[in-house]
C-alpha cells in the first residue's frame, strides 16, 4: 500500500468540532505515504446542507459526501462524531473517531497506529469498522438498521 489518503471534518477555523463528519464545513485531506503523513489540500464540505431540509443526516447527502471524498482518493474519515450515515460511508471509507480539535495532534497518534489502518484496507472486508483513536485504537463493528 503505497498510500492512504484521510480526511478530517473541520469547521472554518481548521478545527475538529463534536459535530457529524457531514456537517464539517471542509475537510482537510492528508496523506500517508514514506512513512509519513503530510497535509495535500483542503476542500469545502459542498454536500454540507444538502437534503437537510427534507431530513437530517439524509441517505442522499451521505452519498454526495460519499461522491465528493471518493473523487479525491479519501479512504480514511476522520471526526469527532459520525450520524447514521456511517451505515453508508463504512461501505466505502474506515471511519475514525479521534479526540483531538487538531488535526495536527493526531498526526503522531496515527503514525504510531497506521498498521491497523493499512490491515483494514488490505482485507477489505464488505463493510470497514469504526476506529476509535485516542492514545490507542478501539476497532468495533458498526450495527445496521433493522
């Protein structure tokens, strides 16, 4: 695996906010490569309010944003919180809660953790499980809706 691109939800500021990975105002696109995670570009969330007049946290902007990270090789998301359609996105993209308001903060953690990351993505398994990162990683399997 050669290498692995993220992207951070962050509001205006750059900063990671308890908010879902939809609702982030742009995401900021990193990547893993050379042992290293560097820092690409950043994009407007341009999906951000899309659908959200019909219903919040609606299938239809889960899929915009879906469409718009996709574009931009992302294979790793990364928040402080995800809505339900982590349901959509897992099936496309490993899901990484992480505790930080920088993002440059988990830089290290992830440099120190980046072996979970690249054995999900080289099972490639139908559905990727969330990731819990803190100090260490938290894997666990995301439930469906009945």
């Amino acid at each position: 695996m050669n290498s692995i691109r993220f992207a951070f939800a962050v509001n205006h500021e750059g900063v990671l906010q308890q908010k879902h990975f939809g609702d982030a105002d742009k995401y900021l696109i990193y990547e893993w490569a050379n042992n290293d995670m560097v820092f690409l570009n950043e994009i407007n969330n341009a999906a951000k309010d899309y659908d959200e007049e019909q219903e919040h946290g609606s299938r239809k902007k889960g899929m915009a944003v879906s469409e718009l990270l996709k574009n931009e090789g992302v294979k790793v998301l990364v928040s402080k919180q995800f809505g339900r359609n982590i349901r959509i996105v897992n099936n496309h993209f490993i899901p990484v809660i992480v505790y930080f308001e920088d993002p440059d903060e988990s830089v290290p953690v992830f440099k120190k953790h980046i072996k979970w990351i690249v054995d999900e993505l080289k099972n490639m398994p139908e559905e990727y499980k969330l990731f819990t990162i803190k100090e260490g990683v938290m894997k666990s399997i995301i439930k469906k809706e009945e």
